[in-house]
C-alpha cells in the first residue's frame, strides 16, 4: 500500500519568511495529492491540491510542487504570518475511484514566530 | 457552504461499552469515510463507504466495527466493545461523484476509560 513521508516534523520559521515542507510517496499510482492544515482541536482543512497532470499549483501565498519522477511534493508558504502556525499534512491518493482513501503523512507543527 | 457534521463532540465511554458516532455527510455527496486520529498522531484510514456497502476497510477496522447509513442523510460507525485504545478523534469525510476533494467533519473525540 501507499507509504507517505512527511519530513521534518517541526519546522519554525520567522515571520515573513517562507516555508517549505516536503513529503515523498512511495506508490507511483498515486495521481492526486492534497494538503491540510491542522489547527489545535479542529479538522483537517483542505488548503491546497495537485492532481499528477500538473507540476505546480500555486494560490495566493502558498503553492504545491509535484515531481512524480522522484515520488515526492512540496508545500511553499511564503510571507509567513502568525496565523499559519498549525499542523500540516500531506496526503496521496489514487483516484481509480472517488472512494480512493487518503493515506496522510505523519504531520508537521509550524511555528511562526512574531 | 455546506459542511459535514458529527455529533456528538465528545463522547466518554467505559471498557466494554458500545458507542455509535455520527455524521451527516454533504447532502449530494456519494462517498463517506471514517478516519481516526490518535493523539499527536497522524491521521488513519479506516472505512471508505458507497452505495450501501464497505467498498475498503483498514486492519484497524476489526470485527469490533461497523458502520451503516440507516437513512438519507446520516452516516454511522458503531464501535461495539470500546477499548482503551479506541481512544481518539473520529473524523467522517464526504466526496462527491467525481470529486477528488475529501471534506471533514469537525470530528468527534471518543474517550475510553
């Protein structure tokens, strides 16, 4: 089964710098790779996605980047603000069918310090 | 926007009891899930679910489980002897047909003591 790697597992960063998160995956099926975001006691939130077709997707200041040949994706946050520290996961799938579940990362806590 | 619901928030249970969590997916959703979350840990699959049967199961998913969508709109898991390890947050999720997005409830958090 799909195997999903989230490296490293705490990440601080000062605010208005950029941050970057990296998962690697180990099922080449794997075709859709989304990205939660984890506040303290509440769901997972869905802030960004990549489907395999494409290799960047970006949306405002955070952006996803696919390399499918070397199995892995990343998370940019750039301008980080205060508000942006939470848990983040990443997650894979393969979408043979709607009902494919996600296998997630381990998570990783981000602090943005003030 | 609609969202996915889950009731209760919290639920504390002893050893040995039944305990039945539910959600109410997205009205024209087709695809429901159960996902649970251990304290500190990451987030695990446990049952994807359509057109009234399992479609895929965990090896968490033990006998111990079940879920049901008893009517239109709610969608259940049924833990039948809780354990102490069943202890965590219980997460539901919806899809659309077609859709790739999962939406989450806002989970139900199962204390066994």
């Amino acid at each position: 089964g799909e195997n999903v790697e989230q490296h490293p597992s705490t990440l601080s960063v000062q605010e208005g710098d950029s941050a970057v998160i990296k998962c690697t995956y180990s099922d080449s099926a794997s075709n859709y790779f989304p990205w939660y975001k984890q506040e303290l006691g509440k769901r997972p939130q869905l802030i960004i996605d990549i489907r395999s077709n494409v290799g960047e997707k970006k949306d405002q200041r955070i952006a996803v980047t696919l390399n499918k040949t070397a199995k892995h994706f990343s998370l940019h946050i750039t301008e980080t603000q205060p508000e942006d520290s939470a848990v983040y996961f990443c997650a894979a799938k393969r979408q043979t069918g709607a009902n494919s579940k996600l296998t997630f990362g381990k998570g990783i806590t981000l602090s943005v310090r003030p | 926007e609609p969202e996915v619901t889950q009731t209760p928030s919290h639920q504390v249970t002893q050893m040995g009891q039944e305990v039945i969590l539910r959600c109410v997916p997205i009205s024209n959703h087709l695809y429901f899930y159960w996902y649970r979350q251990i304290l500190g840990q990451k987030v695990e699959f446990l049952v994807s679910f359509y057109n009234n049967e399992i479609s895929e199961k965990s090896e968490i998913f033990d006998d111990q489980f079940s879920v049901e969508r008893p009517d239109g709109s709610n969608f259940t898991l049924k833990i039948r002897s809780t354990k102490l390890e069943d202890s965590a947050m219980y997460f539901c999720a919806s899809t659309s047909r077609g859709g790739y997005e999962q939406y989450f409830g806002p989970g139900t958090r199962l204390t066994v003591t």
